[in-house]
C-alpha cells in the first residue's frame, strides 16, 4: 500500500509569503432567507441551531453566506454575505471558532469571526492551486493540497499559523508523491482528530494518506518521507470524499467512490479500520456498500454510531442523503444502509451545526441549494427535512463554528 512501491516523499520548503488585506462587502448575491421550514412536512423544528458559512462559487461574485437557523427559521448573520477575492476551491475553520480560511486561484484567505460575523480578509499565502485545505486540530497547521505541476502528482503544504492571531507563524513546508491518475478533488480533504493522518481525495489515483506530525515546530517538515495510497476499489471509479471517524482515538476511516459498490455498479462508501493504516488495510464488516447514488460527493460521521453520505444521482436529478449505522462490537465494526431524504441536486458538502441540533447540505447545482435536517426523535440515525432555500449560486463548501 505504500506510495511508488515504497518510494520516498519528495520533501521541499517554500518561504512564507507576507500578509495582504483585501476588503470584504456585501457583494451582489443575495442572502439566504426563509422564513417557514418550506421542506419541512412533519416534525417541524422551532429549533435553534449554531452559526455556519456556505462558500457559494458564483462566476464574478463568489462569496461566503453566514447564516444561523433560530427558531426553525433561516437568518443571515449581520453583514452577510462576504466577498471572496478569487475564484475558490476550499474552505475550513479553525478548532477555535476564531477563523476561516478560504483558498482560491489567488492564494488562501483568513478571516477573523467575531459573534459569527466575519472581519476584513487577509491573504495567507499565495498558493494558488491549493484545491482542498483543512486546519489540524492543533490549529498550529493549516494543510493544502496542490495538484502538482507533474503528471499525477500531488503536494501537501503545512502552513504554520498562529493560534491566536490566526495568520502565518513561519515557513511553509512542502511533500510531493507521484501518484498515477491524481487528480485532488476540491475540499475533499480531512485530518484525524489524533492528528496523525492527513487523507485526500485523488479520483481515479484513489486515496493519499500522509503521516502528520503536529508536534513540529515551525520551520521544521511535518510530513514523513513515507505515505500510503488505497487504489479505488473498481476500475473506472473515482475517490471522491473522505472522513475519519471524529472519535479522538480513530476506529474506522471512510471513502466515497463512484462505481465503489461491490457490484461496481453505483457509487459505495468505504469503511476502513483505522489502525490497520499502513499495513493490510481491513474492512468494517459489510463494507463497501452502495452509498445510495452515483457519486457519494461528502461523507459526515456523527458521532459514534452513524454516518451520512451525500449522493448525487446526475446533473438534473435530486440527490439524497443517505443514513448508515456502526454497531461495535469489541474491536469489530459492522456498517449497514438506512434510510435516505431527499437534497438538492448533486450535495457536495455536509456538517453538522455546533450545536448538534443539524445537519445541513450544500447542493452544487441546486433545487435547493440548501438543505437542513434534523435527528428523528423516533427512529434513531433517521434525518427529518427542514429548509430547504433555492436562494444562492453554485455552493461548494459548507462548515459550521465548532
């Protein structure tokens, strides 16, 4: 499972870049508005949930949409939305609540959140091809991957960052592997909440997992000399989604691949042991499954006992969500299909709001281009529909403050 047949990481370093403001304003796409829960048929909520920002990709306008949901109803947060100063790929935020990163075709952006609205944007680097980025949970880190320059190749980059101010805290280091057929999905990225594995989509090249060592200092690497590939399961699928179980010791990462059914027929989540990492991988009992759709574009766990996955079903076809249930039982893990609801067509980001009370949906190419849910109080796992709002242009990110 090694790279290259156990070929070493190409490691490099690249200086930091300086500091560059650039304004936000209100821009020319409309907030998020709802006021009834217009997907909403049964088990309305008067809840409220926590704060959370969609990264829409609109062609000349991109911005971010702060948004909350208070009393079962969608409200913007004050000031939203906010411009975004380049085309973006990625977004993500930082384990404190403080920051939120945006990369894009002119580099990585952070801003400062204050009672969830967001400050004036700074330029973090100029990495311009940093098509996913996560923060570790440290918050010491923020990692990119770049599509690199040669054939199938990938580059991670840790950016050192400090905590409190959240800006760059020091030099860059880089890692680039060839990997035959990579291509890093955009967002598609996540880190272990142990902080010891990086994991990256890479469609047809599969799955990159890199060792991570968060501990460094700034101005040292990272990143080992060694990381581990998973090929996609069928022939002519594509690594689409990863995610790691959120508990702080790991039992089981995730892959959504289209034609990653065991039929190679459909689109299939993955589950995988996570302490079988760099050895003999070994599968959750019953994976992989059929993830409910064509092409399971995001993967969200929840807790300890279920993971939704995000389908899209086509370009002009809704999509679903589709619920699956973790029975453990010692150190053996079974997964099995549940019950799916309805989205937008083609969801492409899930999270889940700081409060536990939602889960909410990004859908790229609309009808609706967000969709929120709520945890059945009945049957457990199952997803109730709540808003739904066609208002917004192309989302590709969704996060929500911790």
């Amino acid at each position: 499972m090694r790279l290259g047949n156990g070929a070493m990481l190409l490691l490099s370093a690249v200086a930091s870049v300086a500091a560059v403001a650039v304004a936000g304003c209100a821009g020319f796409w409309s907030p998020l508005t709802s006021t009834t829960s217009a997907g909403c048929t049964t088990s309305c909520t008067t809840a409220t949930g926590g704060d959370f920002y969609i990264l829409n990709a609109a062609s000349g306008s991109p911005q971010i949409a702060g948004e909350q949901i208070i009393s079962g109803k969608l409200t913007a947060i004050s000031g939203s939305p906010w411009s975004v100063p380049a085309a973006p790929y990625s977004m993500a935020i930082a384990p404190s609540g403080n920051f939120l990163y945006v990369s894009t075709a002119a580099g990585v952006y952070v801003y400062a959140i204050s009672g969830g609205a967001l400050g004036t944007s700074t330029q973090l680097t100029t990495d311009a091809s940093a098509l996913a980025i996560a923060v570790d949970p440290s918050g010491n880190w923020l990692i990119e991957a770049e599509q690199a320059t040669t054939n199938g190749g990938i580059t991670l980059a840790a950016v050192p960052i400090n905590s409190t101010t959240g800006k760059n805290n020091g030099t860059e280091a880089t890692t680039t592997a060839t990997i035959a057929n990579a291509a890093v999905q955009e967002g598609k990225i996540a880190i272990s909440p142990d902080d010891k594995y990086i994991f990256v989509a890479l469609g047809t090249g599969g799955t990159i997992i890199a060792p991570f060592a968060s501990t460094t200092a700034a101005g040292s690497n990272p990143f080992s000399t060694t990381a581990y590939t998973v090929p996609v399961l069928n022939a002519g699928g594509s690594a689409l989604s990863v995610a790691v179980d959120p508990s702080t010791t790991p039992r089981l990462f995730y892959i959504g691949e289209s034609l990653g059914n065991s039929a190679a027929t459909s689109g299939g989540l993955r589950a995988i042991q996570y302490s079988s990492i760099g050895s003999t991988l070994l599968n959750a009992t019953g994976s992989p499954l059929a993830s409910g759709g064509l092409a399971p574009n995001a993967i969200l766990p929840v807790g300890t006992s279920y993971v939704y996955v995000g389908n899209g079903a086509g370009t002009t076809t809704a999509g679903t969500i589709n619920t699956f249930s973790i029975v453990t039982s010692n150190s053996t893990y079974t997964i099995t299909s549940g019950a799916s609801v309805a989205s937008g067509i083609q969801p492409f980001s899930l999270a889940e709001d700081g409060t536990g009370t939602f889960v909410l949906a990004a859908n790229s190419l609309g009808t609706p281009y967000f969709s929120s849910y709520t945890f059945d109080g009945t049957t457990a796992g199952q997803l109730d529909e709540q808003i739904f709002t066609s208002t917004g242009s192309s989302p590709i990110a969704i996060v929500a403050l911790p």
